[in-house]
C-alpha cells in the first residue's frame, strides 16, 4: 500500500489560502452537467498529498446572494458585528462565514412564529408540522425564496444565530504529486438548478467554478488524509469502477502508476450519461491505453440509447474476466455516489462471485464483504 501522507501543518482549521491555476469543462457543448477540470496551486504551503486522499476546500458565497438578501431581511450590510478578530461588517461576514443557499430550518420556524395569523401562517405551520414537507420545502429553498414568500424582518442578531455555518466540502484529488508537483486537480460537478423563480449553485463547487479568479491566492483548502483509499503495491493489479466525478482518484492512480513505472495491470469502468459530451478525459484515457498503462477501459453511456447501460452492466458482460483477476490477487476500488451506484456495484460483484465461482448467494455474500473486503482488504470504496 502506498505511504500515508505526512501531516501538514494547514488543516480544517488553518487551511492554507491556495490559488486556482486553471478552470475548464471537461463536458461539452449540450451536456445536461458542467463538470469541470480545476487545478489548484499549493505554493510554498508544503501540503503534500497522496492519491486516494481528498482536498477540503471552505467556500464562500457570491456576494450577489448577499446583496439580494439584506434587503428582504430588512438589514443595512454596512451594520458592525463584533468578532474576535475585530469588527466586520455583516456583508462581509454573511459572505464568509454563512452557507445561504440552502435555508435552516430554524429560520423558517421564526418566520412562522413572526407572521401574523391568518391563511398563509397556517399554510407554513401545515409544512413545517410535516418532516417529509419540511425537508421538501428546504432542499430547493434559500432565506430570499422564503423571505419572498413571507415578508418579515430580523435584526442581525436575531438572524446570526439562525443561519448555518458554512461547512468545508471535501473533493477526491484528481492528480499524482510526481505527475504534478505543487499542484492538486480536482474533478467538480458544478451543482446547478433553478428553483422559485431563481437560478440557483451549490455552495462549494459554484465557487470553484465561478467564485474564485485565476491566479489569486484565496482559495482556503487543507489535504483530508484518506484512512483506506490507498494504492496497492505496484505489482498488483487494479480494477476501477469510477463513473461521473467518481473518475477523479483513478486519475490520480494511473498518473501515479505512470510516473512510476508500475508494472500492475489497471482496469478502469467509467460511465456517464452521453459519449460525446460527458466522456470525462476521453484523450488522456485514449493515451494511457496507447501506451500500455491502461490496459482495459470499458465504458457505459446511459443515455446513449432507448436502455439504460451501467458500469455495473459492463462488469457483468465482462463477469469471467473480472473473477479471473480477482482470484489473481486484483485489487478492487470504487468511487462515486453512494446511495445508488455504489450499492448496485456491490450487488453486482456479489452476483459475479455467484455466477463466475460456483458460490451459493450467502457463500457469494460472504466472499465479498468479509474474505475480499475485510480479511484481504482488496475492495475499497470512496463514495459520497
Ligand atoms: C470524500 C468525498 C469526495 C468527494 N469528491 C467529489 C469529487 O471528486 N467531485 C465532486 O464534484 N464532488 C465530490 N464530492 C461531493 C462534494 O463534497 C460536494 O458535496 C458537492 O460538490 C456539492 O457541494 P456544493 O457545496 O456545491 O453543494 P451544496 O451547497 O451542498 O448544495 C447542495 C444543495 O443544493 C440543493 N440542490 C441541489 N441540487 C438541487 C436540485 N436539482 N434541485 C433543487 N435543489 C437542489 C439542495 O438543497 C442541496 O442540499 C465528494 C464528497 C466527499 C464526501
Ligand atoms: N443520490 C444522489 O442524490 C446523487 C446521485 C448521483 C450523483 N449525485 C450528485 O450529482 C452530482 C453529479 O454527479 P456525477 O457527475 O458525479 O455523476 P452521476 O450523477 O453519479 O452519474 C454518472 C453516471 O452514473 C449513472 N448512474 C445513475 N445511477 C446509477 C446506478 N444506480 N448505478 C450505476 N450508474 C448509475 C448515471 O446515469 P443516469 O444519470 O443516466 O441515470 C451517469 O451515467 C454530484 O455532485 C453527485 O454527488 C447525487
């Protein structure tokens, strides 16, 4: 397994303000997602990293949302509110220090006590009463969509301590230090969608997208060591699963077996919706298997045709393949959405093990999830 990396002395709580070198879409023209390739500069920070850990980046919100929500909220963004560190002034504290694109649900509970009574206090009270209607209510909400919809006012101290902090977003490291020294890239959907009436991004990876300029230290990040997700030694074989941005540590891995001159056979399954639009590094993947280093990419488009096709459908048209290399000490690694892709993968290799070994679905069970995942430790996972 590969060395952990060695603590720094930039962390959560003093992340090291980095700059972003490069932004571009790595989806094309008519993709339903943006889906961006970001090079961030370490500097003279001395973070070093390894594939398979994740860079924390603290955000920060576009000042626009501010300055479309003081208003509402009755508030001068000039007001002067204590801080440790000294007086700010509230627009610069919302803007850094307050995630506002996505209500609490303790504001909308003092929105509701200050309306008065009548049909629409009874309309929220019918919401907030209902934990299913709650959540509804808040996922596609920020403070100026519920402040539209009912006008009351707060004072800055009253609002503060309704508003959540902002909380660090963590991103798979997209790149090897030896292929890029001083550098991490990163592999970020841009959350996007328009809601109420308003175009609306996620916090994190709108502003690496959209919120930080080229070339300008102001990007807080810190390395989040992984625990698990470690490169296996440079003979072993890999096999990785890694559609949409769950491509990012493969990346990582295969630069790094490049730079290394590792003789291990790599195996890679990427998905995502369409071929010509969302095959993430189509011509860096085409490379790596011209010269050798890949040595098998399969790939599921989803929505290139009337079926849906998964990676998971790939593993199991290539189902004798892939029980040959794991009875041959291959190594397993999948990264991407838990809720969904990641527990059909399982699935699938629980049915492999059954339709390629002989196993009986329990032996097939208990051969992936304790012998392969715990008693070898050949089945790592990076999901969110
Ligand atoms: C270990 C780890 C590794 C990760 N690696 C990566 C990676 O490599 N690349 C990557 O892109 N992400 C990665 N993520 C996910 C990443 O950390 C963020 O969660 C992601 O970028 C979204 O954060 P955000 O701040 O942009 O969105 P948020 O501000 O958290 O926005 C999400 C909110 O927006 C609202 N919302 C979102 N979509 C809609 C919609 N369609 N309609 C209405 N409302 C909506 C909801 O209220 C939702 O809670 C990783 C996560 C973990 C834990
Ligand atoms: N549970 C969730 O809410 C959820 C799920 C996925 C992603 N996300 C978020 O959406 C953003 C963009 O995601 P992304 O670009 O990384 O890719 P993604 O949305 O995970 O999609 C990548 C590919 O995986 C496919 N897919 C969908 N369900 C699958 C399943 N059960 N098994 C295997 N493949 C499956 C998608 O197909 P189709 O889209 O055509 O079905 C697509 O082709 C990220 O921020 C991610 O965290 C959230």
């Amino acid at each position: 397994m590969s060395t952990p990396t060695t603590p720094s002395v930039h962390n959560r709580a003093n992340p090291f303000k980095a700059r972003i070198t490069a932004n571009y879409s790595l989806t094309g023209e008519g993709s339903n997602k943006d889906t961006r390739h970001i090079v961030v500069h370490l500097g003279a920070s001395g973070i070093n990293y390894v594939p398979g850990d994740s860079l924390g980046v603290i955000p920060r919100n576009p000042p626009e949302i501010v300055d479309e929500l003081l208003p509402h909220l009755g508030l001068d963004p000039a007001t002067s509110i204590d801080q440790p560190t000294g007086p700010v002034s509230l627009r610069d504290l919302l803007i850094h220090q307050y995630a506002l694109n996505r209500v609490s649900k303790k504001f909308v509970k003092a929105v509701l006590e200050r309306l008065p009574e009548g049909e629409r206090k009874a309309k929220l009270a019918e919401i907030v009463g209902n934990d299913e209607a709650f959540d509804d209510y808040i996922y596609t909400r920020d403070y100026t969509d519920v402040l539209v919809d009912y006008p009351v006012s707060f004072t800055a101290q009253e609002f503060l301590p309704l508003a959540n902090k902002i909380a660090p977003r963590l991103y798979s490291i997209a790149s090897s230090p030896k292929a890029h020294p001083g550098e991490v890239h990163l592999t970020v959907a841009v959350v996007n969608y328009h809601t109420h009436g308003r175009q609306k991004r996620g916090l994190a990876s709108g502003f690496l997208a959209h919120g930080q300029p080229l070339n300008v230290d102001g990007l807080p990040v810190y390395i989040q060591p992984t625990k698990h997700f470690h490169m296996p030694a440079p003979d072993a074989s890999i096999i990785m699963v890694g559609p949409g941005t769950g491509i990012a540590p493969f990346r990582a891995f295969l630069e790094h077996r490049g730079v290394e001159g590792a003789t291990g056979r790599n195996w890679l399954f990427f998905g995502d919706q369409k071929k010509a639009t969302d095959f993430l590094y189509e011509a860096e993947f085409a490379e790596m298997q011209r010269k050798g280093l890949l040595t098998r990419l399969d790939t599921a488009f989803s929505r290139d045709q009337a079926e849906k096709i998964y990676v998971q459908d790939r593993m199991r048209e290539n189902g004798a393949e892939m029980w040959k290399w794991l009875q041959e000490g291959a190594y397993f690694y999948v990264c991407g959405d838990a809720k969904r892709m990641a527990r059909d993968v399982h699935q699938m290799l629980i049915t492999i093990a059954q339709e390629h070994g002989g196993l009986s679905p329990e032996a097939a069970k208990e051969y992936i999830e304790v012998t392969f995942a715990k008693t070898e430790k050949r089945y790592l996972k990076d999901v969110y």
